[in-house]
C-alpha cells in the first residue's frame, strides 16, 4: 500500500467527527441495521468479516443478530474504541475487533458473510472498494455474501443556474478585480451537494452496476457510455448519484443516494460544465463517463464526461482530491 496516501487517509479516519457524522446519516446506519436484522437466514450462526469496521457498529449488527463470530477490521485509531465499544455492549465474546489494514491482515477462518461500508462520493471516491475485494477473494467461503451484494451508479442531467453563480459567480469580481481564470480550476472538481430533483432536466441512465460478489478491482476503472432523453431546452451540469442493494433471502433493502429520495451524508457528485448545453426536447444526448483512480494519488480520482450533441464532441475534465 501507498504509505504517504494512506497515513492521512487513516489518520482522517481516527478523527470522532467523520464517524459521528455517518452515524447520524440514519438512511445510512438504518440501511444497514435493517438489512442485517432482516436477513438472519444470511447471519443466524454465521462468522462474518466487518471490513473498516470503524466505531463497529456494522459488528455490532451482525452480533445482535445471531452472528456466531465477527472480526471488525480497521486501520485507523477507531478500532482502539471500536474494541472498547464491543466491552461495553457484553459482545467482547463474539466480536474480534483487529487493528491493521485489511490486504496485511490474516483472519483466523473463512467467513460466511463479508459487511463493510466502503462507499465513498460517486460511488468510488477513496477507493476502498478493492481493499473490501481483496478481502473477499481471501477469506470469503465458496458460496458466502457480500453485504451489499450489489451497486449501481447513476448520471442525469441538469439545470441550476442559481447554484452555478452561487458557486462560481464569486470569481467575476473580487475587490473589484476580475479573477474568472480560477473559474476553470473551481470547476474541474465535482461539488458535493443536494441536487433538487425539479432541477434534473433528462431521465436517468445507469452507468455501471456490479455484483460485488463477482466484481474484479480492474472493472473500477470505468469507461462507460450513457444516453439521456432531455425534458428541457438546457443543462448546466450533470449530477451522479449511486444506490446499494443488500439482495437477502429474506428481505432486501435499497440504500439510494438518488436525489429523488431524502439526502444522504453523500448528497449526489454535481459536475458543473463552463457553458450550457442547449437541448432539444425528447432528443437524445449521448456520451460517455469515464472515472479511474488517480496515478499518483490512488485515493483521488480522475474523471472525463465526454458529450456528443448536435454534431459537437464535448470534453469535460475533473478531478476528485
Ligand atoms: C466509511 S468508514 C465506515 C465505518 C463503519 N463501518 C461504519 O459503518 O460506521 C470506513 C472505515 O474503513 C476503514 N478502512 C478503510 N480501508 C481500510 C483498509 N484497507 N484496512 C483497514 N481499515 C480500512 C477506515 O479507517 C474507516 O474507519
């Protein structure tokens, strides 16, 4: 693993803050619970492996659910409070918390189940998903679930000129001096935000869905096209949102950052474009997203929306820090 990358990676992740603030995402810490509970046929006696167990509360799911053994995995400075947590509940019996990174760590047996939650903003950000991976093809018993089983990253299109010159409206005139060449550079990161759902001007198309049962760490760099039906005359941005699905034998339950549904922690990725794109109602855009880890940042992304409209090929660059 990349040390320099990785120390302020975990460092991030033994703050309190990060942690309280996804534990108040109740969609979030919800999704999970109920997916958990709600599937004992998947964690009644099962031996699971919580990966970035954090706080533990994933452990602590799967443990009051009837899991026979749990293994929280963390790096970070959490898990010497995710072991004191476990103390404090009676669960020091079943849960084994292990502090170390997840592609060092030996696990003693293989596991039944693999939690984690390892989504980071457009799905891929902090790129975490290959460590939870790498776990899988090494501990994870023929037959076994991941828990989500399965992912889907989402693109539409969309108008908020409002938002634009709140955003970006700043660098016309500072003290009286025209700084718009920052604009560039302010644009050329995604702004995480709550898109309004009466601002998305096209339907929706699915970019990409994995079976994480099945996915490969060398299928996360994406080159994926994608064709939207515009419901107006323009956009101004494209907003990229994703879903989760915990697929059980006994019930299933949806996690969506969609902005059609209450926001999450994670709102949606919007990728503002310098210029508007004029639209023609009910004729389709096409174009492609592209999105892989950065080369020397790995944790980072690089991402491309490339659009073909009206004859014209339009190239847009970001990047994900
Ligand atoms: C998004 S947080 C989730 C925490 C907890 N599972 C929860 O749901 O509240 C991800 C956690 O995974 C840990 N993590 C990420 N990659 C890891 C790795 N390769 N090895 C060990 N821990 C890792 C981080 O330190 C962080 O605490």
């Amino acid at each position: 693993m990349d040390v320099d990358v990785n120390t302020d990676y975990f460092d991030g992740y033994g703050a309190f803050d990060v942690h309280e603030m996804m534990l108040k995402d109740k969609i979030r810490t919800n999704s999970y619970r109920s997916a958990i509970a709600g599937n004992p046929s998947i964690f009644s006696g099962a031996v699971v492996l919580d990966v970035g167990c954090g706080t533990g509360i994933l452990s602590l799911f799967a443990a009051s659910s009837g899991a026979k053994k749990v293994y929280g995995v963390d790096n970070s400075g959490m898990s010497e409070y995710a072991r004191k947590v476990v103390e404090k509940n009676n669960l020091a019996d079943v849960i084994q918390v292990i502090h170390g990174i997840m592609e060092e760590t030996e696990i003693p047996e293989q596991v039944d189940v693999i939690i984690s939650e390892w989504m980071g903003f457009c799905l891929l950000y902090e790129s975490m998903l290959p460590s939870v991976i790498d776990a899988r093809d090494r501990f994870l018993k023929p037959g076994g679930t991941m828990f989500p089983n399965y992912a889907t990253l989402f693109i539409a299109g969309l108008c908020d000129r409002k938002s634009a010159k709140r955003a970006f409206g700043l660098w016309d005139d500072i003290c009286g001096f025209n700084l718009s060449a920052m604009k560039q550079l302010a644009m050329s990161e995604p702004r995480t935000a709550a898109a309004r759902s009466d601002h998305i001007v096209t339907d929706n198309a699915e970019l990409i869905a994995f079976d994480l049962n099945t996915t490969t760490a060398d299928q996360l760099s994406l080159d994926v096209p994608f064709k939207l039906t515009p419901k107006s005359d323009q956009l101004n941005a494209f907003v990229i949102w994703f879903d989760v699905r915990f697929d059980g034998p006994d019930s299933r339950v949806v996690l969506s950052t969609s902005p059609f549904q209450p926001e999450t922690h994670w709102a949606q990725a919007i990728f503002y474009l310098p210029e508007p794109i004029g639209l023609e109602p009910d004729v389709p855009i096409a174009g492609r997203f592209v999105m892989h880890p950065n080369a020397t940042n790995y944790r980072s992304q690089d991402l491309r929306i490339v659009v073909s409209h009206q004859g014209e090929v339009k190239t847009y660059d970001y990047k994900m820090k």
